[in-house]
C-alpha cells in the first residue's frame, strides 16, 4: 500500500545549510521510488491558522518509507533540515482503493 512522508515546516532560514539539503534530497529517495507530490508551494489555507509549508513524499509502501528515512543517505543530510527549520515530520500509509470513512468509524466503535 502506498506510503507517504509528510512534513510540516512553519519556519525555515533558507541559508547555506538549506541550500545544500534541496540539491541533495532528490537523490536520497530515488532508490527507494520515493517522489515529490508537494513541494515548494504555497497551501490554499481554508481554516485556520496555517503557517508554513507542506512537503510530501510517495513511496510505493510503508517498509520502503521508513528505509528511506533510516538511510545512510537520508539521515546524513537530515541534521541541514532540522537545525535550520521547525516543523514536524511523520510516516503514513494511505488507505486502500475504495475506501470509505465508514472503515475508520468500524475500526474505533466496533461498529459495522
């Protein structure tokens, strides 16, 4: 099941540090057939507080996700991000095709 990294950031210092994390990304997710689906624009904020920007990653699933972030590769240019933004980032697995809300209210109620 496809697999997504997501990223929050509501502040980055675009200095030399950040420079050098943007021209080096791209090839730390390419061997495990990660992609940008969201990067480097602006949200459409409909409510709420919203400051900052989203990233998101596909990966074909959630093992080859996670090998990506624990990667050599990856975790050699990930301190360029964190000491010079603040933000959150998470892992996700996304849902099934066909998939219905209804799933989720099943899976917390115990309801069918």
């Amino acid at each position: 099941m496809t697999a997504y990294a997501i990223a929050h950031l509501r502040s980055v210092d675009f200095g030399a540090d950040i420079i050098r994390y943007l021209e080096t990304i791209d090839d730390t997710f390419v061997p495990y057939g990660g992609r940008f689906l969201v990067h480097g624009v602006d949200p459409e904020v409909l409510e709420g507080p919203f400051p900052g920007y989203v990233i998101v990653i596909e990966f074909p699933d959630i093992e080859r996700a996670r090998r990506w972030y624990d990667s050599p590769g990856y975790q050699e240019i990930l301190p360029l991000r964190t000491e010079n933004s603040d933000g959150v980032a998470v892992l996700v697995e996304g849902t099934a095709d066909g998939y219905r809300a209804t799933e989720y209210l099943a899976k917390v109620t115990g309801r069918a």
